[in-house]
C-alpha cells in the first residue's frame, strides 16, 4: 500500500499545477484540474483512494451548496420569468434529444436511454459556478441569472432522475420529513448562531452548516438518492441571509476551493479514458452534438427573446450546455443499478466531461461578456436591474454582432 502522504503529495502538486497554469493561460482552474486529471489517469495511472473519494464528495457537496448561496431570492424573483424560461428549456430539449437519440438511433434499451437524457439535460453547477467567481461575474446581475436557470435545470434533472427511478421506502420518507423543515427554519436559525458563535476561532457557525449538509447527505444516500441533491436547495433558502453577512460563505468558499474541490475536478477526469474515447468516438462527438445543439435550440432564442445581445446569448448558451456534478452522479446511478453497462457509462461520462471542457472553453475564449454585465450588482440603483437588457451597444455589442 502506497504511503498516503505521498498520494496526498501527487494530488495537491496537480492542484497546484492547475492553479498556476490557471494564472498562465487565463482559463478556468477547474478545467485544467479536470484535464490535468485525464492526463494523470491515462498516463500514470493515478488513482483515487476511499479518503480521495471523500474529500471529492465533500467538495460536491460545499461547492453545489455555495452556487445556491450565491443566488440573490430578489434578483432571482426579479429575473423568475427568465430564469424558469431559460432553464426549463435548457432541460427540457436535451433531455428530449438525448433520451430519443439513444434510444432510436443508438438503439439502447428505453431505461439506458433515459438515463442518457437525465445525464446530458443537466448544466454544471460546479463548473458554471467557479467561472463565475474567478471572472466574479457572480456579483453581476447577469451571473445571478445564469447561476438561477442553473438551478431551474439541475432541478428539472434531479426531479426526472427522482420521478423515473428512485425506489420510494422509509429511508426517502425519513429524508422528506427532516428536508422540509430544514429548508423552513435554517434560514431563522443562521442569524441567532450568527450573533451568538461568530468571531470564534473554532468557526462553529461553519460546523453547524456542516453538519446540516452532512446530516442531509447521509439521510439522502440512504435514501437511495444522492448527497449533493440537498445542498443546493439549502444553499438556495440560506441565501438571503447570506448577502446581509458573507463572512462565513467567504470562509467556506476559501476552505473549499483550496482544500476540496481539486480533488472532486482532478477525479472527475480521471473517469476519461484514452482508449474508450477512441473506440467510442462517433457516438461521444454525436451525443455531445446533440446536447449541446439542443442547449443552443432552447437557449439562444430564449435569451434574445428576453434582449440579450448577441454575444452574451452565445455566452449563456454556453455555459448552460455544460456539464459535470449531477452528469456524472446521473450516469454513475445508473451503471452502479445495472440500467447501464460498463460501455454506455464510459461514453456517457466521456460526453458530460467533454460538455465541462469545450463549450466552456469557447465561451471564456471568445464569448466572454464587458462592459455593463461586470460591472458590481450595487454599483447604482439602475445598474443593479439594466445590466439584464440589452445594454449600451458600444459597451456589449461591439464584441458579438
């Protein structure tokens, strides 16, 4: 057995790795963590470990409830309109696509299919939401809606994924009756841990927040669901207290992105594999066609319907099409309750990983917006609402028509 210091030593040399090469190149840190991780499994064989595997859960779950944290309840009421048009579609269309697709074309069986449609509906929370803070367009009006139809189609995954195959005991009747109340009275005890605990060294208002996602977690699981289902909808109800005091989600932010979510990247690519790839290269490129061809039939139109410009509709489309957490945890459900084989899932996986890196890619290369949309949400009352129209021309426009 290889001594864990040194596996601990290989993994956060990658991170690191990732980080500078970050700085470099200007490219999204988690990608790099995610190629770096291809390369290290398919060149020397790295491999995770059950503490691995734990600290890549750990930061699913930290990192899926910071982008609902970071999703303010009035612009995401001011934007609902937008926010559920966007991102139904943006659920709906690749899930119909994928899902035909597999099933008539490829010809897998009607459950494999579905499976495929639930894994490439999805947009990736994770990757969506680290690209926000690095280009901090999460303090945009704009990075506040696209992290909102985020939510709207990881939702519309996680109730299909739920709906079409959980099995219903008492496990999942547990988890209901303690996730309802949780989602009713956390928000009205934060502020009363707050004022009675912060300022501690030991942090206990960050302990308490976790053991309300590990409780939730465990509760899930058992449920035959998964972990990080919850953490979403806790960071979502937990987000107005939230933008009053953002000591403790910085704190948390800071412990996950240097601590945790490498792991959960770098394992992420380590699921590619080079051979697989080649075997399966025409049907990875047409189903990463297909969800990223119905990303753009149920977007694109969606966001000029609501006066986008051009170039932030392309950049919107593009980080809705991608994705990776609740993907990968879609495909992993259904290859580990042998709806799926060992073939279907590589290729899935392959395409979700593929759907992290290229279209993200693509829109921070070329798509990225200026102007108006960076600009801080509380610059001056107007800004904080008129950055979601078509804002000034010369500013937005110029880059994109």
């Amino acid at each position: 057995m290889e001594n864990v210091w040194f596996i601990a030593f290989i993994w956060i040399g990658i991170a690191l790795a990732a980080s500078l090469l970050s700085i470099r190149l200007g490219i999204s840190v988690a990608l790099l963590e995610i190629f770096l991780g291809v390369l290290g499994g398919n060149l020397i064989n790295l491999q995770t470990t059950p503490w691995i595997d734990f600290l890549a859960s750990f930061g699913a779950i930290v990192l899926t409830f910071l982008a609902g944290a970071e999703i303010e309840p009035s612009a995401f009421k001011r934007n609902l309109k937008a926010s559920l048009t966007i991102g139904i579609l943006s659920f709906l269309l690749p899930f119909l696509g994928a899902w035909l697709f597999t099933y008539y074309v490829a010809h897998w069986e009607m459950q494999a299919a579905l499976i495929a449609g639930v894994a490439l509906s999805t947009t990736s929370v994770a990757v969506v939401y680290a690209v926000m803070i690095e280009t901090r367009l999460n303090e945009t009006n704009l990075g506040r809606l696209i992290l909102a139809a985020c939510f709207i189609t990881d939702l519309g995954t996680v109730l299909a994924l739920g709906i079409l195959f959980s099995k219903f005991d008492i496990w999942l009747l547990i988890f209901i009756l303690v996730f309802i109340p949780t989602l009713v009275f956390l928000p009205k005890l934060l502020p009363i841990i707050t004022r009675r605990w912060s300022g501690r060294i030991s942090e206990p208002e960050i302990k308490f927040l976790l053991l309300v996602l590990f409780l939730l977690a465990w509760l899930a699981t058992a449920g035959k669901s998964e972990a990080v289902l919850p953490a979403y909808l806790v960071g979502l109800v937990s987000a107005g207290y939230f933008f009053k005091d953002r000591t403790v989600l910085h704190r948390l932010r800071v412990i996950a992105f240097a601590v945790l979510t490498p792991f959960y990247f770098i394992k992420a690519g380590l699921y590619v594999s080079f051979p697989a790839i080649l075997t399966g290269a025409l049907l990875i490129l047409a189903l990463l066609g297909v969800k990223v061809a119905a990303k753009f039939i149920g977007v694109y139109p969606s966001a000029r319907l609501f006066k986008f410009n051009i170039k932030t509709s392309n950049y919107m489309t593009l980080l809705m099409s991608t994705g990776l957490t609740f993907g990968t945890i879609s495909a992993l459900f259904g290859f580990t309750n042998n709806i799926i084989d060992g073939t279907q899932y590589t290729i899935l996986v392959t395409v979700v990983l593929g759907s992290a890196v290229v279209p993200t890619l693509l829109a921070q290369a070329w798509f990225r917006p200026d102007g108006k949309e960076l600009e801080p949400v509380g610059a001056t009352s107007d800004e904080a609402v008129m950055p979601l129209l078509e804002a000034d021309k010369n500013d937005i426009n110029s880059g994109g028509e």
